[in-house]
C-alpha cells in the first residue's frame, strides 16, 4: 500500500458505498462482533454480528473482501465491503446494539450473523466435519447438515482454525486447525477446501500460526504447548507439496507469530509465555539468536528499515522499542491493558496500539514515546486490520499482522 498523510480535509466524507476513506476493521471475540473505527472521525461508525469468537482477520488486495475467522465456529465469513447495504446495516447496528449482553454459552448469538444477507456477508467452513461430540448438540438445534456452524455448541468442540494468510498471490487461504492437527489450503473466492495436511507432532502440540516461504511449496508452522505446562514448543517446516515435515525445530514457551525481515532470510518469533524473541534463520532453518523483552510480548511491527522492532507486551502493558541490531530495549512505554495490533503512521511519529484490557485504542506520539490520545470501542476488542476505503492507494499507515489468541484460550 503506497503511504499518504492522514487527516485530508474531505476525508471524513464517506464514500458512495457509505464506507469511511480510512479505517479498521476489528473483530471482537468476547461480543461476537465485528466493528468499523474511522481513522479521520476517530470513533466507532458501525458494528456487524460475527460467529463465535471472531479472532484473525485478512484483507483481500482488492480491499473489497473482509475475511473473519470465527475460531470456535470452524468458519470463515466474508464481508461485502463494497456493498452499501453492508454499511447501511452495520451503522443501524451499532446504533441499537452496541452494548448488547454477551451470548450465554453454548446458545445462538442473539444477534445472528446468519440473518444478514448475501450482498453483506457469506459464511464457508474451514472443513466441512466435524468430531462425532458435536452431533447431540447439532441434533438438538435441527443443523445435522449445514454449510457454516452458527454458535450451536461450545467452544471446545470443532476444529478451531487459526492463522490465515494468502497464498498464490490471493488466489488461496492457507490456516492450521488447532485441534485437528493440521493445514488446510482453501480457495480464496470459493472459500472451498483444496486440501487437508496433517501435522506430524506429538499430541502435546497445537499448530497456532503459519509463514509461506515466497517462491518455494515450504510452511514454517509454530506450534505450542499446552496451557499452563510452560513447556517448549516447535516450529515445523513442512513441505505443502508431499505434506511431510522437513525438519522440527526446538522452540520456546508458546512460539506464535513469525515475522520476516525484509530479506525473507530471517523469522523473528515471539514466545508469547516467556519474555523472548526468537531469530529464525530460514535457509538454515535453526534459531540463531535471541533476545529478552518483557513478558507476553503478543505481537511485532518491524520499522526503521528493519533496525527496530515494535513489540506490544500483552501482561505487562507495555510497548516496548527494540534495537534489532544491539538486542537492547531503546524506550518501555505504558499503554492500556493487553496491547495487541499495531498501527504506524506513515510519517513515522504517531504509533496506534490496540489494548483488548480496556478495549481501547492507544495513540503513541514516538516522538516523546507517550501516550496521547486514547479512543473507545465496544468491549472484547481482539485484534484489527486497516482497509483502505477509498481505495486510493494513499494509504496513511501500515499495520502489523492479524494477531491470533493472545490469551492463549482454546476455544
């Protein structure tokens, strides 16, 4: 995306879809929503209905399509950006249902998402079956046979996908199925399973996250622990082509994202359950190095030319600045609870922290490296992504990836 300057004096004027010129889409796990914050406006301008626990999010490049992993549905729904009934509907919503209460477990969402249309949102399975469990519980709401799972059964059951990215130039999705053990290549437009990988691991291991390394058929796949062993996990390489794993690398405590560098030649990974990042030398396909931060560190923006890295602390509130090539924490700076998602402007001075805790927006002045300006949003907000609405290409920031849990739930 080409950079601009925020703040044009027609950029609040929404555009012929009803969509704001620039904003993010967030997804909200706890209310089983997603929300539309305006980047001009600085406030929330409407709300959609999401499956059980909305997690990852992934942007098409065409900026039309908004794909939302719904973790405990063992779901994909596409939103129709570009649709104005989309917008027409999700600014209703937020007028009559912002503060809705949450969902008892196990029951329908009260607002269902399956009640919008087509021209606003579609809803695929990441695998069409489901583990025998699930059945009773299918029965007894009449859904033996469905298309999309819409919060039927508790989160403990089903496949819990995680982890999307593009493949094939946006012609593919490729994610992991935390409890099925494996990797699943969709078709981006149909959202139709291609194919179904398994993961060799110990049963021990989940697979939380997925890196494509470019122009080869190779995944580096991290993989965790369980909860609240504290043990070390992995980092798989895993030939797409013939499904068989190339080599298992030792990890730390809940390795999770996987960050390149610039070059693509190395992964940084955050070991969300210790206070360390990893270095991943892809060629050689062994950490190389390692550095300390602070603990739960949750998600990695890489700026400077590569020279410092963001990295939000998910348990000690904190953003923190790191020197990449002295290892050594620059500036620790307070924000609100559970920071997760980052957002750095293009002009390289204000810096946007998502804190889940408060479910708030941080702004960052990195010139004094404190905290400004601080936006609300509706309660459980998890992790964002921004859309460039009008679609000029002059686009005022860029974001880190989609992050994926980071409460370390298993839903």
């Amino acid at each position: 995306m080409m950079p601009a300057m925020l703040g044009l004096a027609c950029a609040c004027v929404p555009l012929g879809t009803g969509a704001p010129r620039h904003y993010l889409a967030i997804s909200h796990s706890a209310l089983n929503r997603v929300s539309f914050f305006d980047l001009d406006s600085r406030k929330v301008v409407g709300a959609l209905p999401a499956q059980k626990l909305p997690h990852d999010l992934l942007l098409s490049g065409d900026q039309r399509t908004l794909y939302v992993v719904n973790t405990g549905a063992q779901c994909i729904t596409t939103y129709h950006l570009d649709s104005p009934e989309l917008w027409r509907r999700a600014r209703a919503f937020i007028r009559h249902n912002q503060a809705a209460p949450l969902p008892p477990t196990g029951y329908l969402n009260p607002d269902p998402v399956q009640t919008l249309p087509a021209a606003v949102a579609e809803f695929h399975l990441t695998d069409p079956t489901f583990p025998e469990s699930v059945g009773v519980v299918h029965a007894r709401v009449h859904a033996e046979a469905h298309h999309a799972c819409f919060d039927c059964h508790a989160r403990s059951h089903g496949g819990k996908p995680f982890g999307p990215v593009f493949a094939e130039g946006g012609r593919g999705i490729v994610l992991v199925h935390l409890a099925y053990r494996n990797i699943v290549v969709l078709d981006a437009a149909t959202l139709a399973v291609r194919r179904r990988i398994p993961l060799e691991m110990s049963q021990e291991l989940m697979p939380v996250e997925v890196w494509l390394q470019p122009r080869t058929d190779v995944a580096f796949v991290s993989c965790r622990n369980r909860i609240g062993l504290s043990r070390p996990g992995q980092i798989l390489v895993v030939d797409l082509s013939t499904g068989h794993t190339l080599k298992a690398i030792p990890a730390g405590i809940y390795p999770w994202h996987l960050l390149p560098d610039s070059t693509g030649r190395r992964l940084f990974v955050n070991n969300f359950q210790s206070s360390r990042i990893s270095v991943v030398d892809v060629a050689r396909r062994a950490i190389v190095d390692s550095f300390t931060v602070q603990n739960g560190p949750s998600t990695m923006l890489l700026a400077s030319g590569g020279c410092r890295l963001y990295v939000s602390c998910f348990y000690t509130h904190r953003l923190l600045v790191v020197n990449v090539v002295s290892h050594s924490v620059e500036h620790s700076i307070p924000v609100g609870g559970n920071p997760t998602s980052l957002l750095l402007r293009v002009d390289g001075r204000r810096l946007d922290v998502l804190c889940g805790g408060e479910s708030e927006i941080d702004s960052i002045d990195l010139r004094s490296n404190t905290v400004v300006e601080r936006w609300p949003l509706p309660s459980g907000a998890y992790a964002f992504l921004p859309v460039d609405g009008d679609r000029s290409g002059r686009w005022p920031a860029r974001a880190t990836p989609p992050a994926s849990n980071p409460k370390g739930e298993t839903p």
